[in-house]
C-alpha cells in the first residue's frame, strides 16, 4: 500500500480595495478559490500543470472575514500550485494578489503558524493604535 503525501498551503488574499466589509461585494467562496487556482494552472502551466494537480487539488479551508484559506495537494506538485497563487490578479473581478503565508507537511503546522501570524497582525495594529 502506498500512502500518498501531501503538502499544506496556507495563503492570504489580499485585495487593492477594502470593500471586503463592504456588503454589496460577494464574499469569496472556497469554490471561487478552487476554480480561479485551476484557471491560472491551466493558463501558466497547461495540460500538464493541470493534469498534475488536479487530482490531489483540494481547498481544505478558506474564511472570507480574514481571507486566509488552506490548500491541499500532492507534495511531488505543490511548486506549480504556489506559483500558479503568485500569478493570481483576480478573483471575480475584484483585483487582489495571493500571499502564501505557509507549506507544510501537517495541518497542525499551518495552524501554529497561523496563529503566530495572527499574534503579529494583532500586536501591529496595536503598535498602531498607539501612535
């Protein structure tokens, strides 16, 4: 039996506009993710990018209040997916660009590291405040 290994990728999108608060915008979905990732694999990397990936591809997470979202897929392919975030402008047609904040081998190493860069988010805005 052979056990397929996977890699995490943790990312935050980051849009130009601040109207994700703002209600008349559609929040994103894990499906909007999904297929906007499988679009720029096809149109970066082709039929092999996309025949890579596909069957391991997989949006495990993704919170429309912090726009932070986690990514599964195969460890031998996870360079083509981050790159394929990189390239990322839009998702319906809202400008933005993707951060990967993470890799990992485990979910509980995305959630640690998750939780340190909501700990530093956190202490900036109040350095911030304090100015």
């Amino acid at each position: 039996m052979v056990r397929l290994k996977h890699r995490w990728i943790l990312f935050e999108t980051l849009f130009e506009d601040t109207s994700h608060q703002d209600t008349s915008v559609e929040p994103l979905t894990s499906h909007n993710i999904f297929t906007t990732v499988k679009e720029s694999i096809q149109s970066n990397f082709g039929d092999y990018g996309r025949g890579c990936v596909s069957s391991s591809l997989n949006v495990k997470y993704y919170s429309p209040h912090t726009n932070i979202g986690l990514l599964r897929v195969s460890r031998d392919h996870y360079r083509i997916v981050w790159c394929a975030l990189t390239f990322i402008t839009q998702i319906n047609s809202r400008t933005c660009t993707i951060r990967v904040l993470h890799v990992g081998g485990t979910i509980k190493q995305c959630q640690t590291s998750v939780i340190e860069y909501d700990m530093e988010q956190i202490l900036e805005n109040e350095d911030l405040d304090d100015v």
